[in-house]
C-alpha cells in the first residue's frame, strides 16, 4: 500500500477517512483516544501545505440526522488537540459541506459531518454508494484512509471512495497492518493471548483462529464463566452462554486455556452491591462474577512470564464500576511489565480500560484503534477497506 507519506500534497485537498467514533453523553466527549490518534496525520498534512477534509461517522444514526449524533462536539475536541482551526460543515455532500471546501484556508481542517448521515454510505447498492462516493470525490484531489476501525465496511468513504481518487494508506492503517503481521505471520515466541469481554460467541472466531498459533490464551472477563461451567463447575448469576459449552469444551481439550482460580463476585451489577472474592469452581447460586480475583491475577501474570508476544483484547471485569477494576488492572500491569516483548492492546474496551485506570500508554508496544476490524483480519478474513487500497 502506497503511504500517505509519499502524497505530494501541498496545495492539494486531502480526504482523509478519520475513525473519530468516540462515547459523547451530552455534547460531551469521554474517552478522546481515536480523536487523539488521528492528530498525528492531520498535523502532518497541515504541515506539508494540504488542504485537509476530514470524514468520519460517530454511532449508528442508520442513514438518518440524529442530532445526539453530531460530531460538533468531536470537531470541538480536534480543534483543542490539533491546535488549528476545525471548520465544522453542517452536512456532508450538500451546501455547507462545498463551502467549507471551498473557504478554507491553508492552516485548518475541515471536518465534515457525520457521513452516516447519509444512508448511501453503508447502502448494500453498489450504484447508490458510489454516485455518493461521486459526490465526496467532488471535494478532494487524493484520499487517505486512517481508519482502520472502519476497513472492514465495504462502505463509501472507505471503498468506493479509493476507486475515484488517488489514494493511500494513513499511518494508523499502515501501523495496525504492521503489528498484525507479526501476530499472525511467524509471532515470536512464547505467543500468549489474553482475551476478555462478556461474550464467547463474540470472539468465537478469532479463538478458533489463534488457539492453533499461540501457546497459552488467558481467559477473563464474563466469558470466562462459560468455559468455567464447561468445566463442570456452578458459576451461579453470572454471564452464561449455554448454546457455547460445547465449544468451549473444545477449545480447553486444547490444553492451552488457562482460567481463573478465584472471582469478584456480587449480589447484583452494581458498584454499591455486596461483593467478595470467592473460588472460580464454587461461585454461589445467587452471586454473579464482575471480575476475577487476586489469585487469578497472580496466575495470570506467572503465566505471561517470558512471552515475546502478546495479545490482549477485552477487560477481565466490569473496570468502569470501581470494585470490579482491580482485574483488568492487574492484567495491564504484567502485560505492560514485558519490555522484551511485543505488547499489542487490541479492541476499544481495553484500550479505554488502559486509559481510565492511568497506565502509561507507552509501556506497550501498540494500542490498536482497530475494534472488530482488528479481529476480523486476526480471523483471516478479507478486509475491503484494506484490498482496495493496495496497489
């Protein structure tokens, strides 16, 4: 894939596809990682004289303006980050959004609105997609893709858009493609993954996908209790896939899965709730597992000893709600331990998780900003965002 490095661009309008889906509770913006991540390329091109136009999408407004769903509040925080002017276009292809083009000066961006506004950009109709790729190729002379959270869309301003424009890949698309290489292609080794977050059915495929290649995969989170209960043991109120024990059965005759000893278990989700740490094998019928316990921590961090390689994607519990932190907490700390080795935080939760409980971001190798796109390409699937951009 061609770099954005390589783009002469001064004096040139740069669409960039930016991943700006950020949580914003009342015109608010919480966790800011994305927005931040995407400073860099947009710094770079201000500063090589290019004429940026930012496209990005925030939540699922199903092709239809949400109010609750403008990236205002985004445009807002970019501006503070990015340190230049972020002109704000009320729309995406229509009147505003031309304006703004066409006003815009050599020292700031223009971020248009949120483009799944626009029910062409994920339309299933490859006619109606791309006359709408027609319409943002009308705006810029050369795209860049910087959101790899989004390659796996075969949607507009990822695909159709690379068809009309000359093209190239950001450095978060470039970088995310970079270390999934090495996790996928000869890892060093040991290889260790340790996965979280509620369901198995979620990471299904990417468990059947790097059970063969790794050495040992840590299992936490709520979708630990179901390989817990393929076990034989009683896991009480907690998180419980029936129709995945089978599988789960599957995967630990396997020999590589290591679960927890001990849980935080509680009378109810909740931080006020009654809780205590309790063995994995014995959780009572009326408690529910919101993390996992000390000793749990404790083998798993013996466990990650001496890894080369590691993959961590999803929180070991509830992080957001205090009494339920100090797993994932403890994970980050021996994974973020591991100098000699490559460290690869994959997936928003974890990401998020690093950054509300104060851990250097630097003490890893790589923070992914690439959610289910980074698992999809873990599974070996194709990726459209990605295809078309190679050359």
């Amino acid at each position: 894939m061609r770099q954005a490095a390589d783009l002469d661009v001064r004096g040139k309008r740069v669409l960039v596809r930016s991943d700006l889906n950020v949580p914003v509770k009342d015109g608010v913006v919480g966790d800011d990682g994305r927005i931040r991540a995407s400073v860099p390329l947009l710094r770079d091109l201000l500063d090589r004289g290019a004429l940026p136009v930012v496209v990005a999408h925030l939540g699922r407004p199903k092709g239809v303006p949400v109010p609750a769903l403008s990236l205002a509040p985004v445009a807002e925080r970019l501006q503070e980050l990015l340190g230049a002017p972020v002109r704000m276009a009320q729309d995406v292809v229509g009147e505003s959004a031309a304006e703004a083009v066409r006003a815009t000066e050599a020292d700031r961006v223009v971020l248009l609105e949120n483009v799944r506004f626009e029910a062409a950009e994920t339309s299933k109709d490859d006619a109606e997609r791309g006359a709408f790729a027609d319409q943002l190729a009308a705006l810029a002379d050369l795209y860049v893709d910087d959101a790899f959270g989004a390659v796996h869309r075969k949607h507009a301003s990822v695909y159709d858009i690379a068809e009309r424009l000359p093209h190239a890949a950001g450095p978060l698309v470039a970088t995310e493609v970079g270390v999934l290489k090495r996790l996928t292609e000869e890892p060093a080794r040991p290889y260790a993954v340790v996965l979280g977050g509620s369901k198995v059915s979620d990471k299904l495929k990417v468990i059947e996908a790097l059970l063969p290649k790794v050495d040992v995969l840590l299992v936490g989170g709520g979708m630990c209790f179901t390989f817990l209960k393929a076990q034989g043991h009683e896991v009480g109120a907690s998180l419980l896939e029936e129709d995945q024990l089978e599988t789960c059965r599957q995967f630990l005759a396997t020999g590589k899965v290591v679960l927890p000893v001990d849980v935080v278990a509680a009378t109810a989700f909740s931080a006020d709730a009654e809780h205590g740490v309790v063995p994995a094998e014995a959780i009572p019928a009326d408690r529910m597992g919101l993390d996992i316990g000390p000793e749990s921590v404790r083998a798993f961090t013996a466990a990650l000893e001496g890894a080369r390689t590691v993959f961590w994607n999803g929180p070991m519990g509830v992080f957001e709600l205090a009494p339920y932190a100090e797993g994932t907490r403890g994970v980050a700390e021996a994974v973020a331990s591991l100098t000699d080795a490559l460290t690869v935080v994959g997936g928003g939760d974890s990401a998020a998780a690093v950054r509300a409980l104060g851990i250097d971001e630097s003490r890893f190798t790589h923070i992914s900003t690439g959610g289910g796109a980074s698992l999809e390409y873990l599974e070996g699937k194709k990726l459209p965002g990605l295809t078309i951009l190679e050359d």
